[in-house]
C-alpha cells in the first residue's frame, strides 16, 4: 500500500501539470473549433453568394432571349396588322407563313384575326367553324382600350389549336374604327422545352410568369403549374420593369427549399424566374464541411491522445526525478531529525579537506553527545527520545551559523563542521551557545526535560588530516568534556576531600 504522503504528493502533481495542460488544451480545441465552424459558415455564405451571381447572369441571358422572342413576335403581329386585309386572304396566308418561318419551329402555333363581333375571322390553321372569341381576355382589353399596345396573355386552351397557348395580340384599326384583334399564340412547350435544357440541377426550376402572376411556362411539372397563379406573396409581386432581386423560400407547387433569382423584363410584363435547389447547392459544400469536421474530430482526438500521453510521460518522469530526489536525499540525510547522516558527513568532510590547503583557514568540527539519553528512552519510552532527538536538531539549527554542516551521526551524537572560522574563540562561541540552548528544559508532554550534552572539539589541521583523524579526535574530546562532567557531579568518596575553591 502506497504512503499517504506520495499519493497526495502525486495529487499535487496531477494538478500542477495536467491542469494547465487541460485548460490550455481546452482553450486551443475551442479556437480550432470556432475556427472550423466559422470557417464552414464563411463557405456557405460564399455559396450562397456565388450562386446568386450564377444565377443572375443565366437570369440575364434568359431575360434577354426571352425578350427577343418577344420583340420577334410583336413585330411580326405589327407587320400582320398592317399587310391584313379581310378579302386577300391567300395574300396574308403568304405574308403569314413567311412571318413565321423566322421564328424557331414550334414556337408559333396559330396566326388568327378576331372580328370586331368577338367571331374568329380567320386562322392559319383553316377553318372549319367560327368559335366565338369575344369573352377571352386578349380580345376584350383591346376592344375596351384603344391605347393598349401589345398584350400577353394567359396560358390558355385554344379553341382551334387545341393545345395550351399565350397570345400575343394588338388592336386591327380601320379609319380610326375597332375592326378586330390580330393574334399570335405562342406555344408553351417550346418554353418548356428550352428551360428544361438550361436546368443544371434535378430540382432547379425557371418559370416564365406574368407580372400579375401567371406561370406561363416552366421546367418542372409543367402540366400543374400552367396558368397558375401563386397564392403566396413574393418579392416581385409589386415590381417594376427592369427590377430585379433574389429571395429563399420553399417552392409554391413542390415545397422544394430554392434560392429565386428574378427579373422583370424592362419591355414586357413579365417576369423570368430561376430557382436553384438549396439542397443541390449546399450538398457538396456539407459533404466538405463534414468532410473537415471529420478530420477535426479525428485531430482533436489524437492532439488530446498526445497531450494525455505527454501528461503521462511528464508526470511519469517527474515522479521518477521525485523519487530519485528522495532516494538521494534518503542517502544523505537523517530520517528523523533531517538532518546530515554520517555518509554525507563523510563525504563533506573528505571535498572540504581535498580543497583546503593546511596553511588555509582553518575549519573545526564539534561532536555532540547527550548525557543520559538512554534514561529518557527508559523512562519516557522512545517517542519521547524521538521528540527529544528533534528538538535538539531544531536547536542546533537556531544556533548555527549559515555556512556551518549539521548532521546526526548515531542514536544521539550530532557533529557540526564548523567553516571560516576567523577567530581563534569562534569555536568557543558557539560552543558556548549551543551547550546553553541545549541546557534549556524540553517539554515532553506534561513535563519538562533537562538535557545535557557533552560537546568535543577538533581543528584541521591541528588535530587531523583526514576525516577519521578529525571525527575520532572530537569524539576523544568529547568522552573527555563527559567524564570532567561526571567528576565534577559525583561526591567525593570514602576518604576523598572535595575540591578546595579557590
């Protein structure tokens, strides 16, 4: 079982090394990280940005194709008013065909005039009955409004085409008089037909819708959405020719997440739509950011592998310096008082004499033996020897000087080495003090303990060369000062007269 001490000893480590470690970790997986996601938001914002700017330059290309499909149409329908006449029919069959052949092949369906009594009049498509014509919107507006111009219309079912057409139509005026509407039907499907190609992704959508909000032609469901109109409100609803702007909303017909870019015509009134996929768009760049996250979360991991490793290993390799620390100072010192052992005493003692020359300065050593320690242990038991031990260690401390050695050398004998000694009574001096601090009583418990000490003297060079020479000298000195001692404190026997003072 491990010492309490080394556990909390390795708890303070863990705390001093893994918790910087852990902060500053947690600290630089939070700036990756915020990187990292700022990052992939950066990339869908560009996406988005860049897609926007796709878009409007196809919007421009197909506002532009578009209005000249218009224009196209409005001048032939301005060249067949002015060439129509009722009774030269195969004349304007003629004029009719060529007109037409300069549009691209199924865009045109039908060329009609509608009489000024709402009858048709005449179809390039022949006639086999004259469906009344007179409630369809491209016909009233010119017979109520002279000033009208060119009108488009709403997808509508044709009467004699049968098909689904828009019809471009402008006011027949003879002397100043309402005498019919010429129409043009233009064929939704060769709309369709060209968005479809210009889709570059399974849910992109580009509709054609008139100002008032009509789907004139689009690329997807193309059979759902003609002629209707949207019930929910848009950014362009109220727009104004040549206006153009983008928004993000799901789609009217399929619920589809788009990003709208839309034009109004600056000509015409209406308005081309394209409707990118938000789906199709952000797909590679979430497969990128995951991608990247991915590798985040992988380098978090393996960075914080590292560093735990790394916090192993150091706790590991301080906890090894700790115990080698330990070990050495185990060797060196004392157990009990901590203190120099004899070893480290020795080994002292050996470097001091090697550099001190013997005419240098002199150095001296004391050795220290407490008298009657052992009736202390006897009677008060060793924890109380063991207290006493230490304070004599604490003592000797207080009254060394700072360059002296202290160190324990047996049960209770104690050497200090003595350095730099300038003065022949240094010795003396500090004698003098430790012998006083040493015969101050010492508490032990409820008592208080007198101890004595008998303290032995030697100097290098006088009374030895080597370190056996010098510890054995003070030790002689010291037996000596102990047995003067003991004469002076035992009465004099049978026959024996003290000593006269005096």
């Amino acid at each position: 079982m491990s010492d309490p001490s080394e556990r909390s000893f390795s708890l303070r480590h863990i705390v001093v090394v893994a918790l910087p470690a852990f902060v500053l970790m947690l600290a630089l997986t939070g700036v990756y990280w915020w990187h990292l996601l700022a990052s992939g938001d950066s990339l869908r914002r560009a996406t988005i940005q860049n897609a926007q700017l796709r878009a409007e330059q196809v919007n421009d290309a197909l506002s532009v194709a578009v209005s000249m499909l218009f224009f196209n149409a409005d001048e032939a329908i301005q060249s067949l008013v002015a060439f129509y006449q009722p009774r030269k029919v195969q004349e304007f069959n003629e004029q009719a065909r060529v007109l037409t052949q300069r549009f691209p092949q199924g865009s045109v369906l039908q060329v009609a005039v509608i009489g000024p009594d709402g009858y048709l009049e005449y179809s390039n498509l022949g006639m086999k009955e004259k469906p009344y014509l007179g409630d369809r919107e491209h016909f009233s507006v010119h017979q109520d409004k002279p000033g009208q111009g060119l009108f488009i219309s709403k997808p509508l079912m044709g009467k004699v085409s049968g098909k689904w057409s828009i019809q471009f139509s402008r006011r027949i005026e003879r002397n100043g008089r309402f005498a019919g509407v010429m129409v043009l039907s233009l064929s939704p499907d060769f709309l369709y037909q060209n968005l479809s190609r210009l889709a570059q992704a399974p849910n992109d959508v580009f509709q054609i819708m008139r100002s008032t909000g009509e789907i004139m032609a689009r690329n997807r469901d193309m059979e759902k959405s003609i002629g209707l109109k949207s019930s929910q409100p848009s950014p362009y609803d109220q727009a104004t020719p040549g206006q153009s702007g983008s928004y993000t909303a799901p789609g009217t017909i399929d619920q589809v997440e788009r990003l709208y870019q839309w034009q109004h015509l600056p000509d015409y009134p209406v308005i081309v739509v394209l409707g990118q996929s938000m789906k199709g768009l952000m797909a590679p760049v979430e497969k990128a950011i995951l991608q990247e996250r991915i590798k985040g979360i992988l380098s978090t991991l393996a960075t914080w592998i590292c560093a735990g490793l790394a916090v192993v290993l150091t706790l590991r390799v301080q906890t090894n310096i700790r115990r080698r620390v330990e070990f050495e100072y185990a060797a060196l010192h004392d157990a009990l008082t901590g203190l120099r052992n004899r070893k480290a005493l020795q080994d002292h003692l050996d470097r001091q004499i090697e550099k001190t020359a013997p005419d240098a300065s002199a150095f001296g050593l004391l050795f220290i033996d407490l008298d009657d320690f052992k009736q202390i242990n006897d009677l008060h038991g060793h924890t109380a020897g063991d207290t006493v031990l230490k304070t004599v260690a604490s003592r000797l401390r207080q009254c060394a000087r700072g360059s002296d050695l202290l160190a324990r050398i047996g049960g209770d004998e104690f050497v200090v080495v003595c350095h730099d000694l300038q003065h022949p009574d240094d010795m003396k001096i500090l004698v003098g003090r430790i012998r006083h601090a040493l015969d101050q009583p010492m508490g032990i418990g409820p008592e208080a303990i007198h101890v004595g000490a008998s303290i032995g003297v030697a100097l290098y060079p006088e009374d030895g060369m080597t370190t056996t020479q010098l510890l054995d000298a003070a030790d002689r000195d010291m037996y000596s000062q102990k047995f003067d001692r003991k004469s002076e404190l035992s009465p004099p026997g049978p026959g024996q007269t003290p000593a006269s003072a005096d």
